[in-house]
C-alpha cells in the first residue's frame, strides 16, 4: 500500500484499545510460515486460545487486528519475517501498523521522522499533543475525539514506540532512536513501493 492507498483510510482513534501485540504478531507470522492460512490461524485461536488471551473477545480482536496489519504488507515483506531479527520483526509490527492507521502513519512521518531528521530527539508527550491538535484543526473528524481519546492516544503512541525500541531511556530522558535496518528488508521496502513508510525510519 502507498499512501496514496493510506490517505484512503478514514482517521481513526482505534490505537487506544490496540496494543503493540508484538507476540501474537510474532506467533501469527511464524504460523503463516509454516503453512497455516489466515483463516485457519484464526480458527486455532477460537478453539485453543493460542495468544492466551485473557478472553475470547480480547483474542478474536487480536488475531483480527494482527491479521490485518500482515495483510496490509506486500507478501514479499511479510514473508522474510521469520529471517529477521527481533529488532526487525518489531519494524514489520510497527510498518502493520502504519499501513493501518492512517494517523498514526501521519505522526511517525510528520513528528517521529522530523526528529531523526533534526536530530533533536527528545520525546515528549506534548509533540504528540501537539501534532493531535494541529490535526483537529485540519480534520472535523479527529476534533470531535473526546479530550480523553486524545490523551490515551499519547499513550498508545509512546507505547508503540517503546516496544519497537523506537523510544529510549536515556539519563532520565526519553529518546527517539533510529532504528537499524535488515539491508534485504531495505532494499524489499525500496522495491515495493514502501519508500513513504521506508523515509520515517530512515529519516530521509
């Protein structure tokens, strides 16, 4: 998908009841390598609880949501996952979840790759505020999130990046980090029309 594929997408606050899930990712890939359908892998879900979900609702929405973020990615991409190190399956979870989310692919390139660009790599909860609100006054849809939405999608969005290592700990201070990417996963993103999502993580 190209973001001419994702300025399709409807914004959306679904990231605050969507967790980073990156087991269940890593669970439902390395299924899907070893020859299970999506449907089937939904269906072991149903019946045996294979993400120990607290409850069958919690797991339906995750192998949902998990299948979608897989599906999202050229088959050339989601296919090397069992090949890549733990550092760059967590950049395919985080690539799910981009190609998904259309406002949070918005905020990783217009918030998170400014900073690798601009090497001013604070983090702060107010840039997420602060991007949250210039888009309220560009999109009716995003003003009418409730001051609630806003403020768990802060949450949402710093846990994503702390999970994908791409939020540090530094001295006391949170840190944006540019990741290191798999050449052959760089060079599969440059060929499959990936480059908009390819820039936030190289910023370029």
């Amino acid at each position: 998908m190209s973001t001419k594929g994702i300025n399709s997408l409807e914004y959306s606050a679904g990231a605050v009841s969507k967790g980073f899930w990156f087991q269940e990712f890593k669970k439902y890939n390395e299924l899907l390598h070893n020859g299970f359908e999506d449907g089937e892998i939904k269906q072991m879900q149903e019946e045996k609880n294979i993400f120990l979900a607290p409850s069958e609702a919690y797991g339906k929405k995750a192998v949902n949501e998990i299948s979608r973020r897989t599906r999202a990615m050229p088959k050339e991409i989601y296919t090397m996952f069992t090949s890549l190190p733990v550092s760059d399956q967590k950049i395919l979870n985080i690539l799910g979840l981009m190609m998904t989310d259309r406002l949070f692919f918005e905020y990783m390139y217009e918030v998170y790759r400014e900073k690798i660009i601009t090497g001013d790599l604070e983090f702060d909860n107010s840039d997420i505020r602060v991007f949250l609100k210039n888009k309220s006054e560009q999109s009716k849809k995003v003003s009418n999130f409730a001051s609630q939405t806003k403020k768990r999608l802060v949450g949402a969005y710093k846990t994503y990046l702390k999970e994908a290592n791409l939020l540090i700990e530094d001295k006391g201070l949170s840190m944006v980090k540019k990741p290191i990417l798999d050449i052959n996963l760089e060079k599969e993103m440059r060929t499959r029309n990936l480059y908009p999502f390819l820039r936030v993580f190289l910023g370029e």
